[in-house]
C-alpha cells in the first residue's frame, strides 16, 4: 500500500522553542465530513495522562460529529483508534503489543481502519518502526493536529492509502473542538498546553511542544457551559499548571488570577494537575486558601530528595527550597493533603542519595505517591546517561522500599479522616459492589458508602466510620437530598 507522508516528527526540531506568538482558531467542521461515520463504529483506546483523557473527549467529538458510533466491541469495530503514551517504556510496549494483536482482526475484516494518534505518534522512531513494522496502522496524527483528523480520516478512506500527519512544532490553539465528556458529574479543563521545562528524563516537552495557554476568556466560557450543564467538578490540566499565562505577551494574567477568577464562576469543585514546585506562587496559595471551592488537594511532584540527582534531572530547585514551599502550603492552607511522583534509579542515584528521597517523603508528610522506575526514553538528555551500578534488582528494590512508605502515606493520610464528617461527590457504583455508592471527599480521598443511587452526581455529608489503605468507609448522615 502506498503510503502519504504529509507531515512526520524530527527530534531535532521538537526540541527546539519558535519566538512565535500563539495562534487561536476556531474549530468549523467541513460540511463534506459530516457523514463520513453514518453507521460505522469506532473503538476507542486511551492511554496516558488527563491530558490524553481530555484529547480523548475532543476525539471522541469529532468522530460523532462525523456520524460515528462509539462501540464497546472491538470485533465490530469499523475504526479502531489508539490515543497513546509515551512516558515509559512500558506504555509503548502496551501499545505495540496491542498493535500486534489487531494484526488478526485486520486479517478477518480487511476493510477495518486502524489509527494511531497522541505521544508515541510524535517519536521519530515509533513512526520509522510503525511504517516499517506495523502495516496495519492506516493513519497517524499527533498532538497537534487533533482537528485535523476529520480530513485525516477522510483522505485514508477515500483514496485507500495510509496517511502520516504528525507536526514536529507546536499547532495552533484550536477553540470549540466538539467534545463528547466521559463524565456529566466531573469535567477536565485544559488549561495549557506542551512543556518548556525539559527535565532531562522526560519526553513531554518534545511529545507536546512549547507551552502555550489557553485565553481566559475561553475557559471561563467552557466552565460557565459545565455549570449549567450540572457538572459539579472541574479539573484544570496542564504539564505545569503553575506556569499558565506565562506566554502571554502583551498583557498580564496567571494561574493565580485564573484561581481567583473560576472560583467566583460558583462551580462546587475546582482541582488542578500538574503543578510545578518551581512556578507555584504565593498568589496561588492565597486563592487556595481563600476559596471554598477550590479544594485542599495538591499533588506536587519532588522526583527525588537528593540534590545531585534533582540537578541531574533538570528539577530547578533544591530540596530545601521544595520543603519550604510544603512547609508554606501546610501552614497556610490548613487540612491540605499533598502528593508526589517520585523517580526511583536514575543515573548517579546512589544508596545514600535513595535514603534522602526516603527522608524527604517522611518530612513532608506525602499522603500518597504515583512512584516509578526510571525509563530510558530516547530523545532525551538521560538517555545516554550511563550508570552500571543501577542493576534492575536495585532499581525494584529501591521501588520496594519507596512504596511501603507511600502506603504508610495513604494509610495515614485516610485515619486522619476516621469519624469526621467529611463532604463526598458521589461518582456512582463502586466497581465490585454493585450496592455500594463511592465517591471523593475534598481531600481527594476515595469513599465507599452503602446507600441509594439516588445521591449520584450530589455533594453529601458523610461521617467516616473506616480507614483502609486505600479507601474509607462512610455513611451518608444527611438525608435532605
Ligand atoms: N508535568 C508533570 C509530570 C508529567 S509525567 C510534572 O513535572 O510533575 C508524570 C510523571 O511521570 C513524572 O512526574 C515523573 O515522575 C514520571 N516520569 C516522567 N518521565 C519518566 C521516565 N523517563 N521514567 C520514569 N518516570 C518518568
Ligand atoms: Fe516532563 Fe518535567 Fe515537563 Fe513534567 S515538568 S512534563 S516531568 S519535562
Ligand atoms: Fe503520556 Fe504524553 Fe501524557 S507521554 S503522560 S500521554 S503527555
């Protein structure tokens, strides 16, 4: 089959930030598409971030608006799409698996179209082993090009040959894309996009380009439409969503203000991801602090406890300056819980730099931690970081031991709730039982509740009568709903 490279990634151009403004746009659907799914289906795999969770929902729209049917079924799917990671080895070995097994239904259905799109799609390599290997992916966009999938899909079924669009530099700020949401009770809110801060073992910055923020005017706009459509909970997403508005020229607003500015819209819940221990500001805390709706919940990445290792790793600030930040949050922002992500056997990481990650957990009283063993990903600086004397065994021992203390984190963390009474969005069923209500609590605390369905999608007081690792027990003790 013939194979139509529009656009394909180059590693040395990802790495390089344009002088150029951000460009907005408005999203208009070709009416020449729009009929292009009447009755086919499409199954949709997600893997990754919120980021890729939200990209999802934008993908999810477009194909709707173009007559698709979602389907739960992958063998009768008519369209297969895999929005995908890149942030581990792992993820991408999950992925090409995947990809493999496909190999079979494309064999049984030979008009089946399969796409492949987000983090993976932006790797020089993965296209070169895609185009080479994997025959059976008919077409591939990356991150900055979701708008394009419409004419991306229509070209790949009407002239039958496959179809590489991926940019190397940062697209445009594409408004009003069509999202269909996986929730009607929490919503994502991007907020920005891509990553300047090039920590030295990470592929985002060159996955999703140069930072570029959303106007205020935009997302205050999306969020007043989540409110009268009832959403209870927006979660504002960003690689580092402490540096909003630090693009913008010409005029001055920043997450601080945006905190203080959707606070007022009067929405029951507000969160945020990631943050960025470098960029959070006092102003920031202040709108936490001061705003009932924005909850006392912050998941603040350290990576490592270890000075050397933090340098090595592009971090930008010290340990203590990242303990005097949780120290300032505590203080200031009482009944705050606090999480991280930590980076365990990176190059250089020695015993006595793993005991101050150890350390550094216990003094800054982490209730919980994402926790993971370092990845080569090529691209970046750490890949050629060498280091013998980090062996798999000292890597999943050191993992080991990094994750009983996280656990003792959750666990401590849930008892400091036990017989309070907390507030509790309930979500819906608990997965396993099916009579039992779950939901979080304001410290993002997972709760199970024995109670009626009737309390799905309301904000309920709940008295805490069990603290497990990783979940509390409640009952539900008012009853004017
Ligand atoms: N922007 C966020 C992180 C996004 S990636 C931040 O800086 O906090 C989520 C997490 O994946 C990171 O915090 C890091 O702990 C982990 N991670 C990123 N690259 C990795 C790699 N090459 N190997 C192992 N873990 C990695
Ligand atoms: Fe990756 Fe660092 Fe950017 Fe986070 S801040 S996305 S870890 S480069
Ligand atoms: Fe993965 Fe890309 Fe998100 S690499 S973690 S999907 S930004």
């Amino acid at each position: 089959m013939k194979t139509n490279i529009i656009n394909s990634p180059k590693v040395i151009q990802e790495r390089k930030r344009l002088d150029k403004n951000n460009v907005f746009k408005e999203f208009v659907l070709d009416e020449s598409y729009k009929n292009l799914g009447k009755d086919k289906t499409y199954y949709l795999y997600t893997y990754g971030c919120q980021g890729n969770e939200s990209d999802s929902e934008k993908i999810r729209g477009l194909l709707e608006e173009m007559s698709f049917t979602i389907t739960y079924d992958l063998s009768k799917a008519d369209l297969i799409l895999m929005n995908t990671c890149a942030i581990r080895k792992n993820a991408e070995d999950k992925v090409f698996g995947e990809l493999g097994r496909l190999k079979q239904l494309k064999r049984k259905n030979p008009n089946l179209i399969i796409g492949l799109s987000g983090c993976m799609a932006q790797e020089e390599s993965v296209i070169n082993k895609l185009l080479t290997k994997y025959q059976n992916v008919d077409f591939i966009f990356g991150t900055h090009n979701i708008d394009s999938l419409p004419k991306i899909l229509y070209n790949t079924m009407s002239n039958i040959e496959r179809y590489v669009d991926v940019l190397s530099y940062e697209g445009d700020i594409v408004e009003n894309i069509p999202i269909v949401r996986e929730s009607n009770i929490k919503a994502w809110v991007p907020i920005m996009y891509g990553c300047d801060e090039f920590c030295t073992y990470c592929i985002v910055p060159y996955t999703r380009g140069k930072e570029r923020s959303r106007l205020k005017e935009n997302i205050i706009k999306e969020v007043e439409g989540l409110i009268k459509e009832g959403y209870k909970e927006i979660t504002l997403l960003g690689q580092n969503v402490n540096a909003y508005g630090k693009d913008f020229v010409g005029f001055k607003y920043d997450f601080g203000d945006l905190l203080n500015d959707l606070s007022k819209l009067g929405i029951e819940r507000i969160r945020f991801t990631t943050n960025n221990p470098k960029d959070f500001d006092d102003k920031q805390i202040e709108a936490i602090k001061n705003s009932s709706n924005i909850m006392p919940s912050i998941h603040l990445p350290v990576q490592s406890g270890s000075n050397k290792v933090l340098h090595k790793m592009n971090r930008k600030y010290t340990k203590e300056e990242f303990i005097s930040l949780v120290d300032k949050i505590y203080k200031e922002i009482p009944n705050v819980s606090i999480t991280t992500d930590i980076i365990v056997g990176f190059p250089s990481e020695t015993e006595e730099d793993f005991k101050e990650t150890l350390d550094l957990f216990k003094r800054c009283n982490f209730e919980g931690a994402y926790t993971f063993i370092f990845s080569k990903r090529e691209g970046t600086p750490a890949y050629s970081y060498i280091d013998e004397s980090i062996t798999e065994e000292v890597q999943y021992d050191r993992l080991y031991r990094l994750n009983e203390l996280v656990n003792e984190g959750y666990k401590r963390g849930n008892l400091r709730f036990k017989d309070k009474i907390v507030k509790v969005l309930i979500e819906g069923t608990s997965k396993n039982q099916p009579d039992t209500l779950m939901g979080y609590t304001e410290n993002n605390k997972l709760v199970n509740i024995k109670g009626d369905s009737k309390y799905i999608g309301k904000i309920v007081n709940v008295k805490i009568v069990d603290a497990k690792t990783w979940s509390l027990d409640g009952e539900i003790i008012d009853d004017q709903n």
